[in-house]
C-alpha cells in the first residue's frame, strides 16, 4: 500500500515508498563518473529524482515504466523539487494497486457508461443503431472504452476519461440538435458517441499514460475511422451515403488539418461535433489546470499552451462541475 504521494512532498522531507519509474536516463559527469536520472510518478504527479552511488549496478536491475521502491530524501533543486535516492529496487506488479499511480475519474463509470447506453438506445435510425450496438454489445470494447483516457496531458488525461468526455459531449449534442433546425440528430450523435473510439487503440495505460506505438503511428482519428470500417463491413446494407457522413465526422472532429484532422468540417453536423468537442476538451483542460493552481491565488500562473492567464475570482475558486 502506497504511504505518501508526491503533490504533498516538502523540502528535506524523508520518503520510503513506491512509484513507477518514467523517463530514466543514465548520464555522466564531468570526472566521468555515472549518474541516472529519472521522474518518480503517482497517481498526483511526479517529481524528479537522481542517484549517484552505485549507477552501472542499480541501472541493470529496473526499466523505465516499472513500479520500484525508494528510499531518499526530498530536497530543492532549481527551484523545482528533486527525491535524491539512497536506495531503489524493483517492485512485483502483483504487489502494488494501480489506482495509487494512475489518476482516474472523480464519477461513477458505471453509472456514466449506463448513461451513454442509453443515448445508444435514443438512436431511431435502424442502421446507425445497429452499428452503435455492434460496439457497444462488444465486452471488449465496451471495457477498455470504460477504462481508457481521452489523453495524455490536456484534458480528460485518466482513467475513464475518454467515457467521461465523450459522456459530456453526448449531453452537450443532444441539446443542440434540437436548437437548430435542419439537423440529423441521430447522425449527430451517432458521431459523438464514436468520434473518439479510436483512443481506445491510442494509449497504453498499464503503469502510466502515453501514445502505444499504433497511437503515435496512426493517431485516433484514423484508427477510429478503420475501427468503423471494420464493423460495418459485418453490416450488409448499410447506406453508403450515411456511412461517409458519420466517417467524415470523425476525421474531421478536430476542425483543421494543422490539429490533426484530413479535412475540415464540411456538414452541419460535423461543424457542431468540432465545436462541442473543442469545447469540452477546452473548459475540462482549463478547469483542471485552475485546480492545480494556489488555492488562494486570484490569478493562474501562465498557460503556455493557450498563452494566458486564467481569472479565478476573489477567492481562488472555481465553479464545481456537475457529475457526468
């Protein structure tokens, strides 16, 4: 059982306890003499650690990405926190609970996933249902649907975030569709509910999350799209012209092709898809890095991505989402 975790972790603060070992390096100084360097992860986020005794003979005896426990003391370096390691071996994964070092969503996965179901059932074109209960029957599918992240660092980055975005999404469309007139809402959430399913395939999220080879490969967007391939391929009679428009849905879900998209947005539905996607991926990836923030600051520190400051209120404090 995990004792402490890194978000609490202080100057000069002793630590025996086990993480996963991310980004391993073995360097050298100036006299020649071996170091290795590494990020110890959790659940909370990781901090970076160094051991400088005995390198060539603790190096053979662990690999980046498997759980170890150290022995160290945490101290400042750089104006960043840094756990210099006395002592690190190799833990059985057997021995360790995963959820201590992997972050996973704050709701219900099984209410969430019995609420998308239900948006599955909502579907009254017979062929688009048919095809959504293709995936959805699939216990395969469905468990690594409810189990994998919707990224690695943005938004929705653990477990179960993929079902908890794409749940939103769903929400978020099946109000539109009936704000505007002239659109196919089956069509419209048909796409939603698929849109990311190529993820599934996209991460690996064994000890930590990042892109499996197929994912850095391929990416989603065209893995989803053969995924869709494949199963109507089992579906004799499919309307060709529907299955372009949802197809087209998801290689264009996000807007350009400068983000990652073949084409852009060509139909009514397609255009609400990307917006509400950009949307959800936006407003959960702001709110995330608000909460990580001080708690009594009234401004963020600055969004290298976005290039901005956020706005937090007099107090520090942000609006608390709804479950999904």
């Amino acid at each position: 059982m995990k004792a402490t975790f890194v978000n609490l972790y202080k100057t000069g603060q002793a630590v025996e306890d086990i993480f996963v070992a991310r980004k391993k390096q073995l360097a050298h100084k100036k006299d020649g003499d071996a170091y290795l360097t590494m990020m110890l992860v959790d659940r909370t986020g990781s901090i970076r650690a160094v051991l400088w005794d005995n390198v060539p003979q603790v190096n053979e005896t662990f690999s980046e990405g498997d759980y170890v426990k150290v022995q160290g003391k945490v101290q400042q370096y750089r104006e960043a926190l840094q756990l210099v390691i006395r002592q690190i071996e190799k833990v059985d994964s057997s021995l360790v609970d995963a959820r201590d070092f992997l972050p996973t969503t704050q709701h219900d996965t099984s209410r969430m996933m019995n609420r998308l179901i239900q948006a599955v059932h909502g579907v009254h074109n017979k062929d688009l249902a048919g095809l959504l209960e293709a995936f959805f029957s699939d216990g395969s599918f469905m468990e690594r649907f409810k189990t994998a992240p919707a990224a690695k660092n943005m938004h929705h980055a653990y477990l179960g975030g993929l079902l908890e975005h794409t749940l939103s999404v769903v929400r978020l469309l099946e109000g539109i569709s009936n704000h505007y007139k002239g659109i196919n809402k089956d069509l419209l959430i048909s796409g939603g509910i698929l849109h990311d399913i190529g993820k599934i395939h996209e991460f690996s999220y064994e000890t930590y999350i990042d892109y499996s080879d197929e994912g850095r490969l391929l990416g989603h967007i065209a893995i989803g799209v053969e995924m869709v391939k494949e199963r109507l391929a089992g579906m004799a009679g499919f309307p060709k012209d529907l299955a372009l428009l949802l197809k087209h849905m998801i290689l264009s879900h996000h807007g350009s092709r400068e983000f990652g998209s073949p084409e852009p947005p060509k139909t009514l539905e397609a255009v609400i898809l990307y917006y509400v996607d950009d949307l959800d991926a936006k407003v959960t990836g702001i709110r995330g890095f608000m909460d990580n923030q001080d708690p009594g600051a009234t401004w963020t520190s600055y969004h290298k991505i976005l290039a901005r400051f956020f706005y937090r209120g007099e107090e520090g404090s942000t609006p608390t989402e709804s479950e999904a």
